[in-house]
C-alpha cells in the first residue's frame, strides 16, 4: 500500500502530468512544439538554478557534512560504469563502442529526474540535505570518463581520432557542467544575501519551468517511442532492471554515510537516473560509431519514463523501509 499511495502521489504531480501530455501530443501528431531555442532556455535556466540554490546551501555546510556523501558520489560513479560496461559486453553481447556509450550514459546523472525527485520529496513535505545539488555535480563527469576509458583501452580506428584534450574540454566546457558548477561557485560564495538577490527568478518560478521542460521532454520522448521495436528486449529489461539494482545500491549507501531518509533517496535516484545532455555530448565526439538509436533510446525513452512514473515512489518506498519510517 505504501508504494501505491507513493506511485499515485507521484502520477498526479504537475511535472509528471505534463511530461505525459508531452507523450501524447506527439503520438496524436498535434503540431505543438516549442519555439526553436526555448528548450535550449530552459535547461540553462534549471542547471543554473540547481547549482545557485546547491552553492547556497553548501556555503552553510560543513566539511566534516559534506566529504562523506562526496566520496560516495565518486564510489557510484566510478562503480556504475564499470558494471553497466561488463554487463552490457557479456551477457548484452554488445560491441564495446555501444557498451561503453550506454555505460557513459547510466554512469553520468539526469539533471531533469533529480529536479523531479527534489519536487516530489517538497510535495510530501519530506526534508533533504541541502548539498544534493553538489553530489548532481560531482557525479556528471566521472562516470563519462571512466566509461571513454573503457573504450579507449580498445580502440576503434574511429575512437582514435578524438584525443584526451578534446573530451576534456568537451566535458567541462560543455553547458552543463559548466552552468552546475558556476552556480554551485556562485551561490556558494555570495551566500544568503546573494540568495536573496536571486531568490525572485530562480526560487519561486523553479516549478514552473521545470513543467514546462517536462513538457517539452515528453514531446522528444514522444518521438523516440518508435525505436523501442528496435531497442530488443535486452536494452528494455537493462533501461528498468539496472537503474533499479543500482538505485538500491545508492540507497543502502546513503544510509550508511548517514544521510537523511529523502537525501539517501535523492542518492538513489540519481544513481538510477541516465545522461541524455552531458553524455551524448561527450559520446558523440569520442564515440562516433556508437548508435544514438542504443543509448538515447535507452537513457531517454526507456529509463527517464520508468524513474519519472514508477521509480521515485519505488525509491521512496524502500528508502522509508530502510529508516524504519
């Protein structure tokens, strides 16, 4: 009963709800769409607003807080990549260009379902560490490289165009990374009266923005729905079953480093969650043979869908069974 009451409190949250219109304005072939560089917009504006809200909150923590839940970030996703690789190679039987990209993807963090999971703890009113934003950080770019290590210890004539410099710059010039990290930077150094400067645009509208992006993510998704026929069994049941496994995981780590019930579920979800904006960035320049239909099918159509309907409450649930709640 508590994961159905979790899953139906979850199914009727805005975010959710518009992310499913998405959905089906694309398979009804409706013409809505959004404007060209609003979409672009939108994640600027969410990555920067994670990372400003993160600094703030970080500014007020401890070392003696924070290293903990840091060095259990850097475990997962040096940990994560390197299974979902071994994995995907023996009982997957991928090539090792397309393991290594889905490994890059389910290694990395979703921005998007962390927002979501954060949005969902607020509507239950259910608290969680401040510097979850800062763990999102942390765990973006590793597991992307691990993963183009992988590759690049059995490299393709193809893979061997892309040198170390480029994926470097790459990774850490990219939006993303750069717009988190900034933030954290920013928030973290101007501190609360710097929160009250920017609390008007990035605090209140924050939802609002984020239903909006969830919107136009469903309509993308909408349009990848498709190449689930191709996907095979194997990617479908790997895209529900690993980022399950490995939220567990997250979870009982969290627990252990001793954070809240909500913080170890927001690090169980985002062990759970994979990359579709850092990711494909990287894999499309040091991975070119790897197909976009594998790992964006797999991160975007089959595990972002699956984390925002059935896994937040899954996490949940289990996260308040391991706190005795």
């Amino acid at each position: 009963m508590e994961i159905l009451q979790a899953l139906v409190a979850n199914l009727q949250t805005p975010m959710f709800l518009a992310f499913l219109l998405g959905i089906i304005a694309t398979v009804i072939k409706s013409d809505l769409k959004f404007p060209d560089g609003m979409y672009a917009g939108l994640t600027i504006y969410l990555l920067f607003a994670i990372g400003l809200k993160g600094g703030v909150k970080l500014s007020n923590t401890t070392l003696l807080e924070f290293y903990k839940p840091a060095v259990a970030a850097l475990v997962l996703c040096v940990t994560i990549p390197l299974l979902a690789y071994g994995i995907l190679t023996k009982f997957g039987k991928y090539d090792k260009a397309n393991a290594a990209a889905l490994a890059a993807h389910y290694g990395s963090v979703s921005a998007v379902t962390f927002s979501e999971a954060l949005a969902f703890l607020d509507s239950l009113h259910i608290s969680y560490e401040g510097f979850m934003p800062s763990l999102l950080a942390i765990m973006e770019v590793p597991a992307i490289l691990v993963a183009l290590f992988l590759i690049k210890m059995n490299p393709t004539d193809k893979t061997e165009e892309s040198s170390w410099g480029k994926i470097f710059h790459e990774l850490f010039t990219g939006k993303g990374t750069l717009l988190l990290l900034g933030g954290l930077f920013i928030g973290m150094i101007s501190g609360k009266k710097g929160h009250e400067q920017f609390a008007p645009l990035f605090e209140t509208p924050f939802r609002g923005m984020l239903i909006l992006f969830l919107l136009e993510v469903g309509i993308v998704t909408g349009r990848r729905l498709s190449d689930l026929k191709k996907a095979g069994v194997f990617l479908i049941g790997f895209g529900i079953l690993f980022p399950i496994c490995i939220a567990m995981f997250g979870l009982f780590l969290g627990k252990f480093i001793g954070l809240s019930m909500g913080g170890a579920m927001v690090l169980g979800t985002l062990s759970a969650s994979a990359s579709y904006i850092a990711a494909p960035a990287a894999v499309r320049l040091a991975i070119p043979e790897a197909s976009p239909a594998v790992y964006l099918t797999a991160s975007l159509a089959i595990t972002f869908p699956f984390n925002l309907s059935f896994g937040l409450p899954l996490y949940l649930t289990v996260s308040k069974y391991l706190f005795g709640v």
